[in-house]
C-alpha cells in the first residue's frame, strides 16, 4: 500500500495547534519535579517547546516577508504585537521589587523593563525568551532578503551551529558571550524555520516513504535527549541537548501534524485557543501562576491548576495589549505598500 505523501503545507494549517502543544511542553517543563522521579528527563525535555516557537515564528515570518517585503511594515507589525504585552508584564514584575537606590538601580529598573537588559549583560532569565526573540526579529528581514536573493546563504544555519560550538568551547568567546548559551543554541532552529518557510508556503510534499526517516531521527533524538536529561542531567553543556532539538524539533511538527489530521475537532480548538494565548501564557505562568502554587502540591496538580488559572489571565492580558497595539496602529502612518517580494524576484 502505498504511503501518503507528507504535506509541508500542514506546518501552516496547524500552526495554531502547534503554538499550542508547545506552551503545554513549557508548562510542564517549570512544574518542579525531584530529580530522581521517572518522568524527570521528559519534563525536562518540556523546553523543546522554546524550539517548536522559534520555528514555526521563522516559518510565519517568511509568509509575511514573501506577502510584504517591507522592513518599516515588518517591524511595525512584529513589535506593535509582542511590545504591549511585555510591557505591561515586565512592569508588574520589576516594579513592585524595586525598592528605590542610587541613579544606576533607576537606570537598571528602566533596561529591565524595556529590554530585559539583565538577560543579556548576566544571563537573567525571567521572561528571556520575549528580549531573544525581538532580537531574533531585528536581524530576520536582512537574512530573509539575503537568502532570496542568494538561496546558497540558506546554508547559514550551520555557521550558527559552529558557533555554538565556539561560544562553549574557545575560552575567549565564552568568557565574553557565554552567559547568553541559551540564546545562541536556539538561534539556528529560528532560522531553519526560515528557510522551510518557502517550502511550506508553496506546499511542497515529501514522498511518504520519508516518514521512514522522520520516525528514525525522532527517536534518536528523543531517546539521546531522555537519556541525557534522565542519567546526565548537569554532566554535559546544555547546547549539545539543544542540537539534537533540532531535528527533534522538525520531527515532532511532522509527527504532530499527523496527529491533528486525525483527532477531533473539538481537540484542536481547544490547542488552537491555547496557541492564539501562547505569548501571554508564557509571560503569566510562572511568576504570576506557578510561584503561589504550594510546593508541596504533587506534579500533574500543580501543573493542572498552572493551566486553569492562567488561561482566563492571558485572555484578559491578550484583550489589554490588543486594544492598546490598535491605539498604537491607528496613531501610526502606514507605510507606503511595497512589492511582494515574489514580485521584486
């Protein structure tokens, strides 16, 4: 019997679903859980969900690059969406523990709140993923441009991978940059996703023999990770893990894929609804959640009442940060439209 050929066009279809999975896998990955528990190394492999957004954010990028190859609009539309929220978040965070000093613990108040800048001077992080991925963002029309006009620089990803290498290895690198590891392992999976972008937008197929190879380094991947985090856990740097979330991370969205083709409707509004309130999800969870749930409450409770009551929170957070971005879109001019880039090419 023959294979059904394995549609790419379904990394889009199901983006919402995915969003969603992925904050699940967070959110399980901060649940506390004793080192010598079984189900150690699979929470702890719970921050591939870091990976799954990376990706699919580099995949979505590269539909609104294509759609509008515009840096003015593109950075209006990204930030305008992702500011409002941090704000409001990062405020009611660090406000309420400053407790006033000289004008460097103003200067410090005011970096934190705008730009996490303790994440990227001392590796603080609370919220690291919103400051790595606007950062991300500034640096995506340049490449994206770059590898439609010159597809051979769609090879840099392995370059970021090196670096990776260096950043860990070469003593003066890693005395200079080796604090933000956790930003740089997860650089080449955002611009993976970039590259993909073209092949999920034109629904390009793979022969379905190649599910073979898909389920072979899903479960290389998978198992060298669980054995990593499960019997090595604080023996290795953590980028090596973050390599194999590579190509589990490309795995995991396929599989996955198959998986919403076939479950209920139903099932996929609610993951859909969960990825639609991901970003807030993510900032709300932990500190807002997590922190003032007993820590004598067993996992799956814990994790449980962490879901109930931060969904209905990031709803309200999502409705306050969307009603100021539509302040902020209608004060601001709208750039001129430029040609789609299919057009430029």
């Amino acid at each position: 019997m023959r294979i059904p050929d394995i549609e790419l066009a379904n990394v889009s279809r199901f983006r919402g679903e995915l969003m969603g999975a992925a904050m699940l896998f967070i959110m399980l990955f901060h649940v506390s859980l004793p080192r010598w528990d079984m189900f150690f190394g699979l929470r702890r492999m719970g921050n591939i969900g870091v990976d799954i957004f990376l990706f699919l954010s580099g995949v979505g990028l590269w539909f609104a690059w294509m759609k509008r190859a515009d840096m003015k609009h593109f950075f209006r539309r990204r930030y305008i969406r992702i500011y409002p929220a941090w704000l409001i978040i990062a405020c009611l965070y660090y406000i309420p523990r400053f407790h006033g000093g000289d004008l460097m613990a103003w200067i410090d108040l005011i970096g934190d709140i705008t730009i996490n800048w303790d994440f990227w001077l001392h590796d603080e992080l609370t919220f690291w993923y919103i400051p790595a991925t606007m950062m991300l963002y500034l640096f995506a029309p340049a490449y994206m441009e770059l590898i439609r006009r010159h597809p051979i620089y769609r090879w840099l990803p392995v370059a970021m991978i090196m670096w990776c290498i260096l950043v860990q290895w070469v003593t003066p690198i890693h005395h200079a940059v080796g604090h933000l590891e956790i930003f740089w392992s997860r650089v080449p999976i955002f611009f993976i996703g970039i590259n993909m972008g073209e092949m999920v937008r034109k629904k390009s197929q793979i022969d379905g023999t190649g599910i073979y190879l898909i389920i072979l380094l899903f479960v290389m991947a998978l198992a060298s990770s669980l054995f990593l985090e499960q019997v090595r856990h604080g023996e290795f740097p953590l980028y090596i893990e973050r390599m194999l979330y590579i190509p589990l991370t490309v795995t995991s969205i396929l599989l996955l894929n198959r998986v919403f083709r076939r479950t209920p409707a139903w099932v996929n509004r609610c993951f859909r609804f969960v990825g639609a309130l991901s970003l807030e999800c993510y900032l709300i969870h932990i500190h807002f959640v997590l922190d003032y749930i007993p820590h004598e409450w067993t996992y799956w409770p814990t994790f449980l009442v962490c879901l109930v009551a931060t969904i209905p929170m990031a709803w309200v957070l999502s409705k306050v940060a969307g009603w100021i971005s539509d302040g902020i879109d209608h004060l601001l001019p709208e750039p001129p439209a430029a040609p789609t880039a299919d057009k430029q090419s």
